[in-house]
C-alpha cells in the first residue's frame, strides 16, 4: 500500500528543549493536539523567549496503525505544519515565532521557519507538498522516536504577553513506487513506470496518475489513472477503468460484463456496465447501456439512442446541484432546524417563517431541472441555527465550503438591525417631573425616576437599565412634542442584534397620572428573530444582505446564549447550462470560537 501524504500523530506532547535559549515552560503541552478551545500558553515578558515544545513520537512505523503506516521504501517529499494560535489582546504586547523547526535527537535540524508576524487568531501553515525544510530526512528518520516537530515564541512588545496555542496539525507527505501486488493486494503510486508484464492479480487495485506501457488486469482489478496510452488495455469482469485520457488505438475502450469506463474521450459500453464521458464518440449507430446501464452525455446523439430494460437517459440539461453534504460545527455543537413552522420536515418549503423541530439532516435543495436549463435559476432556502449547550457561545462563523469544480453560486446571508422601542408619556396636568415608573425587562425591574429636564428625565432611564441589566450599551434619548414625552431607548452592539422583550408596564406613579404606552419599533435581528415568508422558493427574501464567504471572511455573529438561535437564508444559483455530472454540493461551516461558562 502506499499513500502520498499521512496527518502524523505524536505520542510524546510534553518535552520542552533549550537549544535556542529559552527560558520559558509551556504549560498544559499536551493541550495543542487537539482543537478544542484548551489553550497551550506560555507567559513572555519583554524581550524573554520560550523554551522549543516538542510533540516527538510519531506513530508511523508498524504495520499495526493501519492506515497511519508508512512503508519500507518509501521517499519523503515533504513537511507541513499547521498551528493555530491565539491573539494577545493586549495591543502592546507582540508575540512572534522565535523557533519553528524539526527535531531529531532533540535538536532542531534544517530551516527555522519562524516569523516576525505577530500572532493572531487562525491558523498559520509552514512548508508544504515539497518543502523538505532544509533537510534530506529519510523514512528511517522519520520513523525515529526522537522525530518530531518544535516550536517556540517570544514577546518584542514592551508589556507582557501570553502565547497560546489551540491545535496542531503535522502532514508528511512521501511517495512510495511498487511493481507488483500479490492476490487482493492494492498499489497506489506517485508515478508508475510499469514494465510489460506488470500484473495485478483476482481482486487488485492500481491508482496511479501514469501508465506508460502494455498493461493486463484480471477479474475483479481496477485501474485509475490520469493518462492511459497504450494498445491492449482490458479490464475483466467487474473490473472498472477510469481514466483523464483514452488513447487506445482501438475502436472501442472495453469493460466487461458489470464493468464501467469512465474517461474524457469514450466509445462503447457492453451489458451493464455504465459510460459517462465528457463526448461520446459512438463507433456504432447507436448508444448503447446494456440492462440496467445508465447513459450520461452531454453530446450523445438522442435519433437513434438505445436504453435496454431498465436503462435511463440522463442528458446535458440535467444536473444535480446544492444540497448541504454536512454541517461541520467545531469545537461545540450548535443544532440546525428547518424553517416553515413547527412541524415541517419538507426541506422544499424551508422558506421562512417559524423555526421547524425537524433538524436539517438531508438535501436542502431540490434537483436542478432540465426546463430550468436555458435560463438558469435563483432559489432560496432558510435555516434556523440555535446554541444547544448549557453555556453561552462566542465568536460564531459562518461559511460556505464548494467544490473548485462547481457551476453554481452559494451565498447566505442574515438580516441586521438593531431592536429599538419606544415609551410614551402622554401627560394632561403639566410636565411630571417627579415620581417615578416601574417597567419589567426580561423579569428584570426596571424604575426611572422623573426629572423636571427632558435630557435627565432620558439618563435616569437609561442608568435604571444599565445598571438593573447586563445591557452596558444600550441608550436612551428623550423627545418632548406637545404634551407627549416619547423616550426611544436603542439596543446597540451585540445586545441590538437580538430580538429584545418588549418592556411591560408594572407601575406609574409619576406626578399628574399620566396615560403610557410601550411599542417596538424596530424588531433586533438575527438572533431570536423569526425570519419572513417568502413566496416561493425563487422569491427573493427582502430583508436578507447575501455575501460570498470563505474561512477567511466568514459571516461572523458575535454571541449566543443559551437556547438562543437565529435564521439563515441560503441562495443558491444556478449557472445556464450547466455541467450534468458536475460536483455542485456545498458545505455549512459553523465554526464558534469560545464557549462561556455561566
């Protein structure tokens, strides 16, 4: 068996070395091999280094770890680190790398690939597919208990700071080349120069993106590959072909009964078997998928097409695009539900309105039609994400992950305002510039005292909140029209994009009696706000603001509390005569960034 690139797992988390005279333990090492919101930190004063923390160990070199093994003669191609740091907040401390380095024997070997870049939040990567670091490490090397991978930080700020690491994440990647594999055995190579008489016996497999000669495969082989150029390639029963380019010289690539030719430039498939090409160039006059075969085409001829018993034509204007594969939610669950009231489960009519209690679990959207082709389509879908843990989450992104090959456009987007109401006075006797009013929030009591100034009148109020709530940002300004005082009080900041409690009235003992009233003017959104319902699923949600999104620029809500959630419109479109076969899922990430504990 061989592989091309092995995510490492160290067993050894907690040695720290002094080579580049550090000073400074890490505390809780072992806490960087997974990415959890436990931090790996070490404390920095001015000028002063860490020591170098080594994960070493890596569990690579027995046959036992399965997947995790590499093998005898296997050549190393590369080295990459990934590390996810965390932020000093401090703005006048300034925590850099001072040692990024692979050890052996506890001593760093090749390039220092440390920075001067100060640390923030995310990941950083060093060194890649072909980047040897500096060295000529071999698999004996590699495979050495001492081997490993070290890094170590320093403060150039002039106040202490902290470094701190979440995860991570270590990939070899190595290229192994064999010649033959005994009864069920599987080759997967770099580049395979295969001789003559290279055979892979009843039940193989061969991946490799270069055939170069001859080849033979019995019953039950399989080949894939990149380029096939050669003159007698056969596949037996049940054995499939795959490959970029068929050049056979041939009139026909060959599967045999149950097999499958799957390639750029195809000619016929034989009983049962399945052909799906980018241009099906028919030797015969007609097309033919034997029973139970599926034909998929952009190009094939429809005058004369055969489909036996059971067949199916499946032609260019049709493809199968946007639905969510998996929700990805790291490193705390959120739940995903439907929208369309309570007791929808039909994902086609997630358009809005009240959160279902059906959690969104399979394809969202529907199949792309062939009558939609020419025109191309625009569609929507709602969902509603809530915090499921007992504790309050932070920092939540949000993006969307397509394939490189895709034909369609995936934006989401979240409708923003801040939650404003208004309190009216509406006075007969004067002015009431004493007494006071009772207003409940959220079981919270909230009492403003008269003034005889409108503008003092408008802070008693806004303290009462302030210091009665957790509310720090919200204000209050006081308009005076007639005999109507209306007080406007504004939910800004991470507090006005929640859909607040109306205030209530428990009690009006201002001077003169007057008559109160309490409206919502504006309702806070996302979070806690019920989303509209749209018309169809091609009518366009009014309030909504879509963006395109990556890793790098997420949709970000800043908080949720307990059972809190909000909704999430999808927009999927569609290009005009899209690709039948073509990969168009995407991928939800919600990524949240801290967990509160309260």
């Amino acid at each position: 068996m061989g592989q091309t690139n092995l995510d490492i797992e160290f067993s050894v988390l907690t040695l720290q070395i002094t080579t580049n005279g550090g000073t400074k333990d890490w505390i809780n090492p072992t806490f960087a091999q997974t990415f959890d919101g436990a931090l790996t930190t070490t404390t920095l004063q001015t000028s002063e280094v860490s020591k170098i923390l080594v994960y070493s160990g890596p569990q690579i070199d027995l046959p036992s770890y399965g997947s995790d093994y590499i093998p005898v003669g296997a050549v190393v191609t590369g080295f990459e680190l990934r590390i996810y740091k965390k932020e000093e907040l401090d703005p006048v401390a300034n925590i850099i790398d001072d040692t990024i380095s692979l050890i052996l024997n506890q001593v760093p070997v090749g390039d220092n690939k440390a920075t001067a870049v100060k640390w923030v939040d995310g990941y950083v990567t060093y060194g890649g597919i072909a980047d040897m670091w500096g060295t000529s490490l071999t698999r004996a090397d590699v495979v050495d208990p001492s081997f490993g991978v070290g890094w170590a930080a320093t403060n150039n700020g002039f106040v202490t700071g902290e470094g701190k690491v979440d995860d991570i994440q270590f990939i070899l990647y190595w290229v192994h080349t064999m010649s033959e594999v005994g009864s069920g055995g599987a080759k997967l190579g770099g580049i395979s120069s295969i001789s003559d008489e290279t055979r892979i016996p009843e039940g193989g497999i061969l991946v490799a993106p270069r055939f170069l000669t001859p080849d033979r495969y019995p019953t039950g082989g399989a080949v894939l590959a990149g380029t096939v150029i050669t003159s007698d390639a056969l596949v037996g029963g049940g054995g499939l072909l795959l490959s970029g380019v068929s050049d056979l010289g041939l009139t026909y690539t060959l599967a045999m009964s149950g097999g499958a030719v799957l390639s750029g430039v195809a000619a016929l498939d034989i009983s049962g078997g399945v052909t799906l090409s980018g241009t099906a160039i028919i030797s015969g006059p007609f097309t033919e998928a034997g029973s139970g075969g599926v034909l998929v085409a952009p190009n094939a001829p429809k005058s004369s097409t055969f489909i036996p018993s059971g067949g199916m034509v499946v032609p260019s204007t049709t493809v199968f695009v946007g639905f969510i594969k998996s929700f990805t939610v790291f490193p705390v669950d959120t739940v995903c539900f439907l929208s369309g009231g309570l007791s929808n489960n039909d994902p086609l009519l997630s358009i809005g309105g009240t959160a279902s209690l059906t959690e969104v679990e399979s394809n969202l959207f529907d199949n792309f039609q062939p009558s939609e082709s020419t025109t191309g389509l625009e569609d929507y879908r709602c969902i509603y994400i809530y915090n499921a843990l007992t504790n309050s989450i932070e920092d939540i992104k949000l993006w969307i992950e397509i394939p490189p090959t895709s034909d369609t456009v995936t934006t989401i987007g979240i409708d923003e305002s801040d939650d404003m109401q208004e309190v009216k006075v509406d006075f007969f006797a004067g002015f009431p510039s004493t007494g006071s009013f009772t207003l409940d929030f959220d079981g919270n009591d909230i009492v403003v005292s008269a003034s005889s100034d409108l503008e003092s009148f408008a802070l008693n109020f806004q303290n009462a909140l302030r210091d009665n709530t957790s509310l720090t940002d919200v204000t209050v300004a006081g308009q005076l029209i007639g005999a109507t005082i209306t007080f406007i009080v504004h939910f800004v900041g991470d507090d006005g994009k929640r859909d607040q409690p109306t205030f209530a009235l428990k009690n009006n003992s201002l001077e003169g009696n007057p008559s109160m009233t309490i409206n919502k003017v504006i309702v806070g959104s996302p979070i806690n706000a019920t989303a509209e319902t749209i018309a169809t699923d091609t009518t366009i949600p009014l309030n909504p603001s879509f963006k395109s999104t990556t890793e790098a620029l997420p949709i970000v809500v800043p908080s949720l509390n307990v059972n809190e959630g909000f909704p999430l419109w999808i927009k999927r479109t569609v290009a005009i005569n899209p690709i039948p076969t073509q990969n168009d899922g995407f991928t939800l990430r919600v990524f949240v960034g801290s967990v509160t504990i309260v």
